[in-house]
C-alpha cells in the first residue's frame, strides 16, 4: 500500500506560514499532491531555518521535517511591487494560508476579503493561538503556552509532581491536521458553490477539542482531574508496568480482557477476586490491584512478560525509544521511513505520509533552499523574463 500523491493534484496553495503548526498544514497538503509554494521574507525565510542542533551540512533538521515536497518563493510583501506579484499568484491559486497574528494579513492587504475580489474561488486559512476575537487574541504563544492554556498540561504527568509539557509538540500539531482536514472540506463545498471562503483554526481551540472525554467528565460530574501519569481514568489495569529489564504498558480497556489477562500474569484467582471482579470494581479497588501487579510484572523479563500477554490476545507493548521505534519493521513495510536526496544535505532518511490509498507512489521531495524556486515560479507561473527577475532581485523584492 502506498501514499498517493494524487488525491490534491491540480491544487495550488500560497503557503504564507513559518514555525510549525502552519508548515505542517501544508506539508500535509503537499504531500497529497497539491503545489505548495512556500513564500518567504527575502535573505531571512522561515525562523525554523535557523532552529538547531543538530544541523546537517548547515540545513535545520527541524525545517526538514516539516517542509518536505514544497517550493520556496522569496517576496517582500511589505513592497507594492511584491503585493503585486503575490495577487497575480492569488489569481492562479486555490488556497491561501498563513498563520500570522490577527489584524496582520488586513494591514498587508492580503486578507481574504481583498483577495477573494481578485479570485472569489479562492480559499483563505488563518492559523492563530486564540482565533481572531477576543482578549487573547494579540497574545504571542507557542507549542508549550496552548499546551499549558488548553487544561493538557494538568493532566500529564505523575500524580503528586508537576505537570510536564508532552513530549511531541500536539499543540501546534493539533492545527495543522484540523487546518489541512478543514481546507479539504472547504474545496469540496467549492465544488458545490463555486466559492471560496475564510477558514479560521485557533491552536487552543485544536488542542481543546481533544480533551473529549477528560472535559466531558467534568462536564458531567465537576471533578477536576490531575495528572494522570499513564493511567486511565476509566479503566484498570491500564498503564505502564516495570518488569525486571523494561518497562511495558497494558491496556485492559473492556471486560473481556480481564480473565485472559490474569492468565497471562499466572495469577488466575484475581479474576475471581470480588474486588476486582468488574471494572468498576478495580477502578474503586486500584490502590490495592496496581501494587499487586507492579510486585507481579518485576518478577521476569520484558520479553517474557510480552509474549505472554500476547499469547493471550492482551493489548501491550515495550515502551520503545525513538531509536527503536524508527527500526521497526512494520513502520518499514507501511513505507514510513522515506529516503530523498537534499541539494546540500545529501541522502535524508525521514519519515513518510500516514495517509496510503491507491496503488501510487509518492516522489517525496526534500524542503527547499530559500528562495530556491522563485525564478522558476515567476517565469513559468506569471511569464516573468529573466532580465524584470534580476531586477526585482536587485531591488530586494525576491
């Protein structure tokens, strides 16, 4: 199975993000085939550019990761002569998006109700923190700032310790993904209405959302969680155990698991046990059940506990390191480690697109040297000459 890169072919999009949350949206568009032309300040580019260690060869392995299958055009948006070059690509375009802070895109001229007068089917997308209202709105935030506003940091980490930040950046990544899934949904509405639209995706909003059932229990019952280390509020057993060489988790999520699972640990009789004969019952009693099974699971190996589970048809698994998790043979075999030649940086490993349909396989390009596509972008797409190129050039326009 394969990740086709024809579901957006056809599609052009003017990426006008920097940092992460954005640059992920459009990756995600680019790698499903759309034309993503990356615009960036001439001489400086995206931030991320410069976000290291480790480099490779001077180019941030960051920006690699999040820029792949893009073009970099260099414009001064600030300029008349850069606004025009950017609204004639507006008119030859699908899809505009940036993640500026509000009342930025009004004061360039390039908000959507300026530019859908010169293309009325195109479709603007603004990333912010807070949205485009209210009394956060101006505020700067990163990753960590929507991580700690949107409740996620309450609730990671040890219960009795302070909470701690996720170890993959969701809240910047939580807008990208409803960014690109929005934007799909937008181009399917154009083709019922020949129209494009404005699209606003707030990162608190994005991370919000995925509190789901944590923000339903206290709508529902007002009780506060804390940081739940890597229990379920729900479920026991349900988290990670010590074994004697590694840690592993297990997931007794449904009812059916319980039995096979005291199998598994060899102690049948705590399946009989009243306390933990439901659920809820072990969910009252799980002061009393984990410390039983921590004592269990540090009497042999990892490995041995593993097959054990697993023989029994138990949800579990080693704990993996990131450089045990990119060895993995099933993330070879789903084509989830990609290889491309970089200009300057040579052969890349890095990772492939989750999404596989059709029987296509993707060309994975790597992300572009600043500035690297502008000539082939404005002769091509605007029938610029070559000597006008130099010029704006020369005038710090490109």
């Amino acid at each position: 199975m394969n990740c086709s890169e024809n579901l957006l072919s056809g599609l052009r999009v003017l990426d006008l993000t920097r940092m992460l949350a954005g640059p992920y949206a459009t990756m995600l568009l680019a790698d499903l085939g759309s034309e993503v032309i990356k615009i960036e300040e001439p001489g400086e580019g995206d931030e991320i550019r410069k976000m290291g260690p480790p480099f490779i060869k001077s180019e941030s392995a960051y920006f690699m990761s999040i820029n792949r299958n893009k073009k970099s055009l260099t414009l001064n948006l600030k300029t008349d002569e850069g606004k025009k070059i950017f609204y004639d690509l507006v008119a030859k375009s699908d899809i505009v998006l940036d993640n500026f802070r509000p009342g930025i895109l009004e004061r360039l001229k390039c908000d959507h109700e300026t530019l859908s007068k010169i293309n009325p089917r195109l479709i603007t997308c603004s990333i912010t923190s807070f949205g485009e209202e209210g009394e956060l709105a101006q505020l700067p935030a990163f990753d960590l700032v929507i991580q700690a506003y949107s409740g996620a940091m309450s609730i990671t980490g040890e219960p009795g310790k302070p909470p701690v930040r996720m170890g993959i950046p969701l809240g910047d990544l939580a807008g990208g993904i409803f960014a690109s899934l929005a934007v799909s949904s937008s181009l399917y509405r154009r083709s019922q209405t020949g129209h494009g639209e404005h699209i606003s995706i707030s990162l608190l909003d994005s991370l919000t959302s995925m509190l789901t059932y944590v923000a339903q229990y206290y709508l529902t019952d007002k009780n506060v969680p804390g940081p739940q280390g890597s229990r379920h509020m729900s479920c026991v057993p349900y988290g990670a155990f010590k074994t004697k060489d590694i840690y592993i988790v297990v997931a007794v999520f449904t009812e059916k698991f319980w039995g096979s699972f005291c199998r598994a640990i060899e102690h049948p009789e705590l399946s009989e046990d009243r306390r933990f004969y439901t659920n809820k019952l072990r969910v009252e009693n799980r002061s009393i059940l984990e410390p039983l099974l921590e004592k269990i699971f540090l009497a042999q190996s990892g490995d041995i506990w593993l097959r054990a589970l697993q023989k029994e048809g138990i949800p579990c698994a080693p704990i993996n390191t990131i450089e045990h998790v990119l060895d993995m043979e099933q993330l070879k075999l789903r084509d989830m480690l990609i290889k491309y030649e970089h200009p300057l940086a040579g052969e890349i490993t890095s990772l492939g697109s989750p999404i596989k349909t059709g029987d296509v396989k993707s060309n994975f390009k790597p992300s572009p040297l600043l500035g690297e596509h502008t000539a082939e972008i404005l002769s091509q797409l605007l029938n610029m000459k070559q000597e006008k190129i130099n010029l704006l050039r020369s005038k710090g326009i490109i």
